[in-house]
C-alpha cells in the first residue's frame, strides 16, 4: 500500500510540474513576436506531437522548442514509476531451507525473548535485535505473536502489487495447525500426515502448512 501511495504521489506531482512549467512558458515567451495567448494552437501531447486532447494548447512550435529536450527524462521518470508499481520482488526462502534452518536452531528459536522484542519500534533496530539473538546468518526477517499460542517467524515472500506470497515458520503451543491472517475463514483440508490446506472458493487466497517438529509448522500464504 505505501508503495501505490508512493506511486499515486509521484504521478501527480510530475502532472504539476508538466502544466506548471508549460504554462509559465506559455505565459514568457512569445512566438513569432506573439503572446502564446490567443495563437490558434495546433494541438499536441507530451508524447505524440501529431495528436489531440492535452489538457491546455500547446502550438508544435512551442513542443518542439522546448519540451523536446525534456521528453527522454520525463519518459525514463515515468517508465521508473510504472516500474516501482510492478516489479516483482523476492526475497523468500525455500521450503527446505525453513524446515531445515527450524531443525538447526530449534533450541535458539524457542528461547526467542518476543516480550523484549516487541518493545522496539523500528524495523532497522528490529532485524539487528533477530540477528543479534538468533545470529547474523538467520532466515527470519520479522516475528510477530497472533496469541498466546501461536508465534510466528516470516522469512520473506515474492510479489507484486496484484499479487504476494509469504513463508515461513511457526510455533503452535497447542500443536495444532492454524491459518494465520486466514484464520477466521480457512477450513483446513488435511492433505498429508501433518499437512494442512486451504483456498477460497474465489482462489485469491491459499495457506498451507506443514508440522516441521512438534509444536513447529512451517506457512505458505498467498494473495492474488
């Protein structure tokens, strides 16, 4: 969401510097010892000086003099906006990889001091504290407690605006399955021993997990 915020933003402050500084060329310079005011204009945009319908009168004359130079970095400006919305990220971590890594460090993991942890604010100070306690080499990039039995460690996702994936691992006190941010619609479908699933009728969501050790699962979320 702050991304979108960020892109919105972005695009309109961009839309006001085009109109402002058009219009105050419109306004400064004359054309063939004219004011721009009152020229019959031949209408162009930004992109296409053969088209129609930008938002005030631009004569070709006035584009090609001065917005020809500007027309490369306000394409690479917008093209990195666009960009900024749809790139894929990823920095998720294999299955394997989480099962693995809950087998190795189990001792540490369940030690974790969450009360301490979730005093701190910033998310900075909050990866050095997990690499502090869990050591520079760990998996786990965020830990959040849903209740009193049930502890969460993300190990990062993959995604775009449209659509996200989550992985990682969790402790369950009670040591039974539990769906996460779904937990209040999923109705888990046990597929395997100690294998659970999920999917809304629509497919946009899905959880799966699965019992690493007792009492550890491993998570898959995905969102589309």
């Amino acid at each position: 969401m702050k991304r979108i915020m960020a892109a919105i933003v972005s695009i309109l402050m961009l839309g006001v510097w085009v109109y402002t500084f058009a219009a105050a060329e419109e306004e400064q310079h004359p054309l063939n010892g004219r004011s721009f005011h009152g020229v019959p204009p031949t209408v162009v945009t930004l992109f296409d000086a053969e088209s129609v319908d930008f938002p005030f009168p631009l004569p070709r004359e006035m584009f090609r003099k001065l917005w020809a130079p500007h027309f490369i970095p306000v394409r690479i400006v917008c093209s990195r906006i666009v960009s900024s919305i749809f790139e894929q990220s990823d920095d998720s971590q294999s299955k394997e990889d989480i099962c693995q890594y809950v087998k190795e460090h189990v001792e540490d993991l369940s030690g974790f001091p969450y009360l301490t942890y979730q005093m701190i604010w910033s998310d900075e100070k909050k990866q050095l504290f997990i690499e502090d306690d869990l050591g520079i080499d760990t998996i786990v990039k965020n830990v959040y407690r849903y209740n009193q039995d049930i502890l969460k460690f993300y190990c990062g996702g993959t995604g775009i605006v449209t659509s996200s994936t989550y992985s990682g691992f969790y402790f369950s006190k009670k040591d039974v399955p539990f769906a996460l941010e779904f937990e209040e619609e999923a109705q888990f479908t046990q597929t395997g021993d100690g294998m659970y699933e999920w999917e809304s009728e629509d497919g946009q969501k899905q959880v799966i997990t699965e019992r690493i050790l007792p009492n550890w699962f491993y998570y898959y979320l995905r969102w589309d």
